[in-house]
C-alpha cells in the first residue's frame, strides 16, 4: 500500500507534532485537521503540510478533508473530560464519525490511538472504557475495506509533554510535594519512538489488524520518577507518598478546580500498572529509547547550571 498523503485528525498536539515532521521527512504530505488552525501556524513549517479548519462531527466536511488522503490518523484524546460526556464523545462518537468518513471519502488505511489498558467491558476507569470502546469501534467498524491498526502507549513523554514538565512545575514550588498513587507503575514511553512506530506501521501490510502495546525499556514508580526529575533539576525536595484515602481525597478536591489537575478517573487509572505485556516497539524493530537518555537535556535548561549558562549568554551578547 503506497502512501502519498496522511489526513490527521488530532494532529496539532503532542505527539500529532512529531509525527508530521517524521512524515514529512519521509517526503509523505500531512494536512492536519483543526478547528483552530491559526493557533497551529508552526506545523506549516513541514514539507508538504497543510492545516485545514473543519469541525471533525460534521460529516460532509469530514469527508471532504479526508479526500484525497490515503491515509487517517487518529491521535484525539482526552485525560479528563470538561462537560460530562465528553470521554464518549471524543474517544467513541468521533472514531465512528471518522470510520465512516474514511470509507465515504476512499481511504483505505486508519491509524488509531488508544492507551494501555485500555478495555471496553473492564476498564479501571472511564477514560479507559471510553478508549477501549473506541479501538474496538475502529477495527470492527473498519471491516473490510479499511486496514486498521492500534497504538496503546504507556504515558509519553518528550520536550513539550505534559507529564515531564508538569511534575518539574510542581517540584519548583515552595513546600514539600504531596504526591497522590506514588507507587503506580509505569513505562514511559518516548515521543519520538511512538511517532516512529505510527510512521513503521503506516505501510506495513504485516501491521494490519494489530494493536501494538508501546513502552519505554524500564519501569518506574511515580515516586521513583518524580524523585529523579528533583535530582536532575537539583532540588532538595521532600515528596510526600499520599495513602490511598488522602490520594482519594486530593483528587476529589483538585476534580473541581479549573483545568482539573487531577480526578477521580485519573485516580483509578493509576491502580492498574501502566507497563506492556507485548513489546510492540521491537516487533516494529525499534529500540525504546531510556527516559535518562532524553530527560536531562529537556530540563536542562532549567537545572542552577542552566540558568547560570543562559544568564552568561545574556551578558555576553551585543
């Protein structure tokens, strides 16, 4: 199956960002899919990328983006919902709307981004039912004509993630860090590993059907993770490893701030280890890149030295 264009729904965030550059360097077209493309002029920068407005539950204009396109990834996901519904929403009513806009529009081939653990009957959570329920509605849904594949990470990070960066935000804070599920397990997995095995994947007729599970090449509990990234940001900071019913009650409380930090849901997500039982990243014949190896150069910059660098720049400069 030869590729020439990839429409991508979702494309504009985290990962969505890497993958179009790796795409494009691959000499594969991108038109990214938004309702806000103006907020997302960087991504024009790629070769051959295009950023198109639609409103992905409209149908007709769903189609119509993908039109042309080869290919659909779907990369539209939410950790904690703004409005009640929002999980069935994004992660289940949109997979079937993009289902049927690929088939109407002649695409032949879906990229679909679920997480770990995710399950539509079992799922500790809601987020992952509702990711559960969109995988499965991607590849049965699909049948025939449309080869699906899956992705089901463990939490991604990267230089511009939300997990990295959120817990070296909250280490620079006054105080000890109270520290909610500090023995969750987890297998962080790198940002560009995920958007090669997207990139990997997109033309292998081997890959079709498959749900790859995509780990980095350690587990680590929150705590230890948390631990580290003090270290490398040289700070004295005391963590403060929550019991069950005071991580209960912080999520209780910090569900009803704005931009809800943490939730009951994100809660119950981190009872079940976030670590693969199949290495889909060497079944694609990557080697998952260490958190160590990538971690101190993002944070690099905010670290006593870093600063004492940058400031040194600063003066020197005319």
């Amino acid at each position: 199956m030869k590729i020439n264009r990839v429409c991508l729904v979702g494309g504009s965030g985290f990962v969505g960002r890497h993958l179009v550059a790796r795409l494009a360097a691959r000499g594969i077209r991108c038109r990214v899919l938004s309702r806000h493309p103006q907020r997302h002029a960087g991504l024009r920068t790629a070769i051959g990328s295009e950023l198109r407005a639609v409103d992905v539950f409209d149908k007709a204009s769903l189609q119509g983006a993908i039109t042309g396109c080869q290919a659909v990834v779907n990369l539209v996901g939410i950790l904690n919902e703004r409005r009640p519904h929002d999980f069935r929403r994004l992660h289940v009513e949109l997979v079937d709307n993009l289902v049927e806009a690929t088939r109407a529009a002649g695409a032949r081939r879906l990229l679909h981004m679920s997480a770990l653990n995710a399950d539509e009957a079992a799922g500790a959570s809601l987020y992952l039912r509702t990711k559960g329920a969109g995988e499965n509605r991607a590849h049965t849904l699909g049948q025939p004509d449309i080869a699906v594949t899956s992705f089901r990470p463990s939490v991604i990070f990267g230089p511009d993630d939300s997990f990295i960066n959120r817990f070296a935000t909250l280490l620079r804070l006054p105080g000890p860090l109270p520290l909610a599920c500090p023995g969750a397990r987890l297998a962080p997995v790198y940002v560009e590993d995920v958007a090669e095995a997207f990139c990997r994947a997109l033309e292998d007729p081997a890959a079709f059907g498959r749900h790859y599970e995509l780990c980095g090449p350690r587990e680590y509990s929150l705590r230890e993770i948390v631990e580290y990234l003090a270290g490398i940001l040289g700070l004295h900071k005391e963590v403060i490893p929550l019991p069950d019913w005071a991580a209960r009650l912080q999520a209780r409380i910090l569900g009803q701030l704005p931009g809800r930090p943490f939730t009951m849901d994100n809660y119950l997500s981190l009872q079940v280890p976030s670590v693969c039982r199949e290495a889909g990243l060497a079944a694609l014949g990557i080697t998952p890149t260490h958190l160590e190896a990538v971690v101190p150069a993002m944070l690099a910059a905010e670290t006593p030295r870093g600063r004492l660098d940058r400031l040194r720049r600063q003066v020197q400069s005319p």
